[in-house]
C-alpha cells in the first residue's frame, strides 16, 4: 500500500521535498537520514553533509518519546477497571495505538543501528 501511494504521489513528494529523484528500495543507505512515518521509512543520503551523531541523538530521543508511549498504553490496557468500564471502541483504538507505537519502535530501533553502523 505505501509503495501505490509513493508511486501516485510521487512527482508531488519530488517537487514539495525539493529532491529530483524518487526511489523504492528494500534498505536504507549508508549515512541517510531517515523518517519514520506511520508504515513507511523515508531515508534522505546526505553523504557528509550529515552530523551523524545528530542523527543518532535525534532517533534516540524519538525511541524513547516512542517507548515511554508505549509504557503508559500497555500499563492503561494493563488496568482492568479501564478495560472493563471504557467503551469497547476507545479499548480497540488504544491497542491500535499501541501496535503501532510497537511497529514505530521497531522502525527507529533499525533506523538508530543504520546511522550508527554508518558513521
């Protein structure tokens, strides 16, 4: 689904991101930088023109806004009394939240050993 929506968007992505090239790769490469947006990773090679160590201390702090996220949910889906009380939509839609704040930490935590074994 996110390469459909890459390839239907992609000359607007080109022109708003001011990049002349747009392509779909299964990794990362070396010394990118790199996004993570919902399902998608977008990677930006910088070359040198990146401050790696930047980089790592930008995703770190990402991972753990991401990871105390996912503290507070499971110890809120934890909560029985919340569980039992809440309405059943507002339950489905913090495990929701909660998958995904997974699949975002997976994402970083990949992303952070990428920057690193670059630089």
């Amino acid at each position: 689904m996110t390469l459909e929506r890459l390839k239907r968007h992609q000359s607007a992505i080109a022109r708003l991101a001011r990049v002349g090239d747009i392509t779909h790769a299964a990794a990362a490469p070396k010394g990118s930088a790199q996004i993570v947006a919902g399902e998608a990773t977008a990677c930006l090679p910088l070359g040198a023109l990146i401050d790696l160590s930047a980089e790592a201390a930008r995703l770190q702090k990402e991972l753990a806004k991401t990871t105390e996220e996912i503290a507070r949910l499971h110890k809120k889906l934890s909560n029985e009394k919340f569980v039992a009380s809440a309405p059943e939509e507002i339950v489905a839609a913090e495990r929701e939240k909660l998958e995904e704040y997974r699949l975002t930490q997976q994402k970083l935590d990949t992303a952070l050993a990428r920057v690193r074994e670059a630089g």
